[in-house]
C-alpha cells in the first residue's frame, strides 16, 4: 500500500490551487441519469471516487468522455439500472443513483452500502422519502430492489438532516407527477450546486439552501453544462494546515462564503484571514490558540473538518474541546495521533485535546478520508519524519495532495 512520508516543522508559502468539491460532484453525476441529453461538467475533480461513480454509471449504460477537469456523461441508453455490491462497498454515496433511476426508469437496483468505518450510516430516510413518491421498494439478498410507475410529488419531513438523503429526493422530485416539499432539508453548499445544476437542466426547485426544498415535478429534463463549485472541506483543510505548520498561503479557486463556521474557528486560532472573492489568505506566524468546536448540519461547524481541528488544537496553547454530533465513531485519528505525543481524551462524543509544545514523527495509519488528513497535519508540524500509511483513503477527497504541499513548501513524498 502506498505510504506519504512527511518531514515536518517547515512553515508553508505561496498558492494553492482548491479543486471542484467531491460532494457536489457526486450528486451530480448521478443526476445525469435524468436525461438522455448530454450532461457537461467543468472543474470536476480528479479523485478516486469520482472515477468509481463514473464506471458505475457506465456499467449501467451511460457513455462518459472526460478530459482534464471536464466530464461529460450521456444517458440515453441505460438498460441496466443496477448499482453492483462490488462497487457501492468501495463507495457509499453509490446509493445517490437510487433516486434518479427510480424517477427515469421507474425500477432501481442498488447494493445497500453497509457499514462504514465512522458510523453506522443507514439510508432509512432515503428509502423512506423514495417510498412516501410512491415507489415500492423491498430489501432481498442485500439489495434495495425499487419499483414504481411515474412517482409522485410529496410532502417528506426528513427526521436527521441527511445531505446525500436530501440530495437524492430532490433529485427525484424533479420528475415526479406534482409538487414535492423537503422538509428539515440539508441546506450544505453542495446541496446547493446540485439543485444549481438540475435548474440549467430545466428542473423547478426553490428554497435550496433553506431547510424547506420545494419541487415542482415535470415530464423531462434536458443536457446543461455545468461548473462544480470548488471544495470546501479541500479549502478548511489546506486552511488548518496553515494554521498548525506556520506560513503564509493564499488558495485561489476558492469561496469563502461555504465556509464561515471554518474561517471563524481558525481567526479565533490566531490566524489573520483575507477574503476575496474568488481566494482566500491565511497566515500564521505563531503558535495555535486552542479552539472548542462542535460539529453540526450546515452553516455550523462541518464534521468533515473535525479531524482536522484535532490535529490544530493538538499543538496549540491550551485546551480544545472537540465534540462530534454527527456521526458515533469518528475520532479513529485520535489512536493515531496519541503515537505522535499528542495529549487527548476521548469521553464519548467529546476529544479533549491538550495542546503539547511538539509532535514527533512516527508510523500511523489512516483508516478514513478526513482522519487521513488530520494525520498529514500532524506530520507537517512534528519533528522528523512522520509515514501515513494506507494513504488510498486520501485519493479518495484529495486531489494531488503531495504535488499541493510541494508547491508549499513542504517536505513530502509519496512511496509504494
Ligand atoms: C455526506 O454524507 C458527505 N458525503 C459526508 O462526507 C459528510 O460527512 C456527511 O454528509 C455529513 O455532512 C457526501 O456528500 C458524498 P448524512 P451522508 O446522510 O449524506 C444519519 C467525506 O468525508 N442518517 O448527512 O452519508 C447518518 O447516520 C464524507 O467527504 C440516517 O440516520 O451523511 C448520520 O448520523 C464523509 N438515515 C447523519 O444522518 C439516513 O437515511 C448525517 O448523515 C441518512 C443519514
């Protein structure tokens, strides 16, 4: 398995570029199983589970041609409305295809994702939503088996907030018979691009971006082009990493505005930010001041940046309190981080992390995507070298990761 290897305690300078955003690139390319038009993306990211979304779409049938950062897809002939087990247990948000095969084929076959490291993570609520349109949908042999005629406009109160469970009945909403509501809907920025792109696509959605979503169904949907916005849990991660190993860095690509709960977490570190409109500055030239966070749907503080903020609070001046609200296992970093000297008590839901003077490097492993990258974090400010093993969780969310902190300075490489 391929390893990254980390010198650390180099401050980081100059630009980096942000990438389109995995979670709205995903939803997205499931919904262009909606038409038969041609779908054409730009700023899609170059990630390992974007190339696994794409190959399931094509083995049901969509044609793809992507060069670069452009993917276009074509589902015209989609005779195999199936999403295998073999490719959704790589690959959760697989079960974002439900919801559009449904709404164009009126039959879907899908894989039920199964466990995953940091939580149970059901998809009660999509099934649910899926069911109250009227599909029939019944689970044999681990597959969610999904039938119906033309499904039709509901009003849907989602008891969580459940961004791709929200994503996936918005998405079939768009061809069902009538109006549907989305209540308590996720209101992430990536909910809002997806709904963005479905509206080029000629669909009726308004209130995305609150927690009500309104629908109005129509007969068929056509091509769009579309540009995914940029990502933002990308952008709070090479923000952290600032942050904890010292510099001045400007991310271009950027939005600022997707991220406030982050921005606001790390000036109350002590590092001075700059907001333009299409970057963002940071520099840091002292020591963190430990921050207390609690992770929550959007507009708070995203889950997806939690590790990251254990690694900051981990070498900063004093005491951060980190509690986790969303999912039930997601401190697995924390192992991890205790093999590098870092102080920290995990009660329940609740890190309580003990800033120490310095980390010193040593083997740890990553065992999910946003654990991965607190993990590089650490490595780029403790002293000596620090090895992330089983970095294929990295690919996942991280587009050229080592080629990115290179161009900032850093002292990192990747081995076989
Ligand atoms: C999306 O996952 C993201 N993935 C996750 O990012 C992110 O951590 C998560 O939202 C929360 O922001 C994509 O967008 C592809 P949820 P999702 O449904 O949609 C419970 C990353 O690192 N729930 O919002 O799967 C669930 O158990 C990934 O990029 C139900 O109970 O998350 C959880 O406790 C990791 N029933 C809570 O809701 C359901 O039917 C929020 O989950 C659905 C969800």
């Amino acid at each position: 398995m391929q390893k990254l290897k980390i010198r650390g305690g180099v401050p980081l300078h100059g630009e980096v570029r942000i990438s389109g955003a995995k979670n709205a690139a995903l939803p997205i390319l499931a919904a262009a199983l909606l038409t038969r038009d041609t779908l054409a993306l730009t700023n899609m990211p170059v990630l390992n589970d974007i190339g696994t979304m794409v190959r399931l779409l094509e083995q049901m049938g969509v044609s793809s041609a992507r060069s670069g950062h452009s993917l276009s897809l074509t589902a015209a002939d989609v005779g195999h409305p199936v999403a295998p087990y073999e490719m959704v247990k790589t690959m959760r948000a697989s079960i974002l295809v439900l919801g559009p095969l449904l709404a164009r084929f009126g039959e879907a076959k899908v894989s039920l994702p199964g466990g995953c490291a940091i939580g149970a993570r059901p998809v009660d609520l999509h099934i649910k939503g899926l069911e109250a349109m009227g599909a029939r949908i019944t689970i044999e042999g681990g597959y969610i088996l999904a039938r119906s005629a033309r499904l039709k406009g509901a009003r849907i109160f989602m008891d969580t907030v459940t961004v791709t469970g929200t994503e996936n009945l918005m998405i079939a909403a768009c061809l069902a018979e009538g109006t549907s509501v989305l209540e308590n809907a996720a209101r992430e920025p990536e909910v809002v691009d997806l709904a963005e792109c479905l509206i080029r696509m000629g669909a009726r959605i308004r209130g995305h971006g609150t927690d009500v979503i309104t629908v109005e169904g129509v007969d068929a949907l056509h091509g769009a082009e579309h540009a995914v916005m940029p990502d933002r849990i990308e952008t709070g991660t090479y923000l952290t990493a600032v942050a904890a190993a010292g510099g001045e860095v400007t991310l271009t690509h950027a939005r600022a505005d997707t991220l406030d709960a982050v921005l606001d977490k790390l000036a109350e570190a002590g590092a001075a930010i700059t907001r333009g409109e299409r970057h963002i500055g940071i520099a840091m030239h002292a020591r963190p001041k430990a921050v207390n966070l609690k992770t929550a749907p959007y507009p708070a503080f995203p889950t997806d940046m939690q590790a990251q903020f254990v690694a900051l609070n981990a070498i900063a001046r004093g005491t951060g309190i980190v509690t986790e609200t969303i999912f039930e296992n997601r401190f697995m970093h924390v192992q991890e981080m205790l093999r590098l000297g870092a102080k920290i008590d995990v009660e329940g839901n609740t890190a309580i992390v003990h800033g120490v003077e310095r980390l010193t490097g040593a083997t740890v492993m990553a065992t999910d995507l946003r654990a991965s990258a607190c993990l590089v974090i650490a490595g780029l400010v403790a002293e000596g070298e620090t090895v992330v093993d089983r970095i294929y969780h990295l690919d996942r969310g991280y587009e050229k990761i080592e080629q990115k902190l290179t161009g900032l300075g850093a002292r990192i490489e990747r081995s076989a």
